[in-house]
C-alpha cells in the first residue's frame, strides 16, 4: 500500500512538475516573441530615422549624394546595426550625423545589443526549461511503470497467497484424514 502511494505520489509530481515546466517555457516563447517584435520595430524605426537623415542630406548636394545615400544605407544592414562600435567606420565615410542623431544611432544601436542579450537570455532559459521538462516526463514514466510492476506483483502475491492457502487446506484435510485412520486401526 505504501509502495504504491509512493510510486503515485511520484509520479503526480513528476508530471505537476512536467506541466508547470511547459508553462513556464510557453511563457518564455510568448516574452521571446515579444522581444523580437520589439528588436524589429526598433530596426525599422532606426531605418525610417537614418533614411530621413539620408534624405535630408541627399537634397542640396546634388550628384555627389547618391554614394552618400548608398554609405548610408549600410547603416540599415543588421550586422552593422548590431555589431556596436563595429558600424562606425561605415558613418565615417558618409556625410556625418549631428550630434542629436548620433546620440539616437548609439541608443539604438545599444538598444538592439541589450535585446539582443536579452533575447538570448530567453533562449537559454528555454533549453533549459525543455530540458528540466524533459527530465521530469521520463521520471514520470518511471514513475508510472514502476506502479504498474508494483500492482502486477501485488496481483501474484495475492494469487500465491490463495495458492498457498489451498495447500494448507489440503495439508490439513489430508493430517485429519490419516488421525482418523490412525485412530480407527
């Protein structure tokens, strides 16, 4: 009785524990969602900021501005916007930022790096969560087969009790059975 209350009481904690470890990791995708959408609207406000910039340069000079709208476009390529300092020597080369627009191209720039941590953050937490989720669904399996093998086991001591108590009755018929022939002769 205990083995099997052990065994069941294990098993509906592996699988409380497989159930909120899906949760959980539900919840991670959906804020590992959110995070990308977010990364991608500041993506595309930072390309709508740096076009606006690019146009607003590309007016008065004429000719010579189409390789600066073209050095600046670089900016919109997401391994510069996200390579940090690393997009600077794209600027370089192009007509230059005043300060107020350099100022939101480093905010963005450090905005898209912190979610771009963050977003990883998730990702781990998540294989970790699939793994740990894991772990407990195979424990309760185990859990679940080691009831099962414990019920077959009761179910046969059960049947060799019964086996065994027939014999005994059969033993003891058969003593009576020779006292009395004993007794008789």
């Amino acid at each position: 009785g205990a083995a099997l209350e052990r065994a069941e009481a294990a098993r509906s904690q592996a699988e409380r524990g497989a159930a909120e470890a899906r949760q959980r990791a539900s919840a991670l995708a959906d804020d590992l969602e959110k995070e990308r959408g977010e990364r991608r609207d500041a993506r595309r406000l930072h390309e709508r900021q740096l076009a606006a910039a690019a146009a607003k340069r590309s007016q008065p000079a004429g000719g010579a501005s189409g390789g600066a709208a073209w050095r600046e476009s670089a900016l919109l390529q997401p391994t510069r916007l996200s390579s940090g300092g690393g997009g600077g020597g794209g600027t370089a080369a192009a007509a230059p930022l005043d300060p107020r627009q350099q100022g939101e191209l480093t905010g963005l720039r450090s905005l898209v790096a912190a979610m771009q941590a963050k977003e990883q953050t998730l990702i781990d937490s998540l294989v970790q969560l699939h793994v740990r989720m894991e772990q407990l669904e195979a424990e309760a399996a185990e859990a679940h087969g080691a009831a099962a093998r414990l019920k077959a086991l009761r179910d046969e001591h059960a049947v060799a009790l019964e086996l065994l108590g027939e014999k005994e009755e059969k033993l003891e018929e058969q003593a009576r059975l020779l006292q009395e022939r004993g007794v008789a002769h």
